[in-house]
C-alpha cells in the first residue's frame, strides 16, 4: 500500500516541489558524473551507471514513501540514461568540445 503521508509547509503540499528540486539536482549530478567519468575511464564509466542504475531503481521498489520511491527511481533512471550519455560524451572529446585526458599540451 502507498503511504499518503505529504510533506507540508505552511499547509500547503511540497510533495511535488520536492520531488521537481531532487529531480532538477539528479540530473545535474549525474550530468557532471558522465563529464568527470568519461574524462577519467572513458567508456569503462558507463558500467559504474549500469550498477547505480540498476540500484536505484531496485531500491525504489522497497519504499512505501511514494516521495523517496520517486526519487530513486529518478536517481536509477538517471544513470541509465547516463549509459548514453557517456558514449555521446566520447564523441564530444572527439570534435574538441570537451578537453582528453590523453590530450598531448605540447601539441598546440
């Protein structure tokens, strides 16, 4: 059963609120991740996605809270996304948009 529990503020439900702001952060988080993860691993990161992606939206199926439910589930879809993210980030390396690690400063 899902619990009806709301968070309120001043009376007024901040349920969606809450979920919006831990969404928008989910997404920035898990944005700058593939940019550091592929700098750092390359396309080896999109595994350390899968996992997190995998749990978080196994996670969510455990909460009764319909709010934290939600945001793992956010979190898990995320990182799957992220799966993608990373390849298309390996093509931005590519054209230059984004520094290499194994980028030679001598080069230039």
């Amino acid at each position: 059963m899902i619990e009806t529990y709301s968070w309120s503020f001043l009376g007024l439900n901040i349920d969606g609120l809450l979920a919006g702001l831990a969404t928008m952060c989910i997404i920035l988080l898990t944005r700058y991740a593939c940019i550091a993860g592929e700098y750092h691993m390359g396309k080896a990161f999109r595994y350390v996605f899968l996992g997190f992606g995998i749990s978080g939206v196994i996670a969510s199926l455990f909460f009764e809270n319909l709010l934290v439910s939600a945001i793992f589930a956010v979190f898990g879809f995320a990182c799957l996304w992220g799966i993608h993210e990373v390849i298309e980030q390996e093509e931005r390396v590519k054209k230059g948009w984004y520094p290499s690690k194994n980028m030679d400063p001598k080069k230039d």
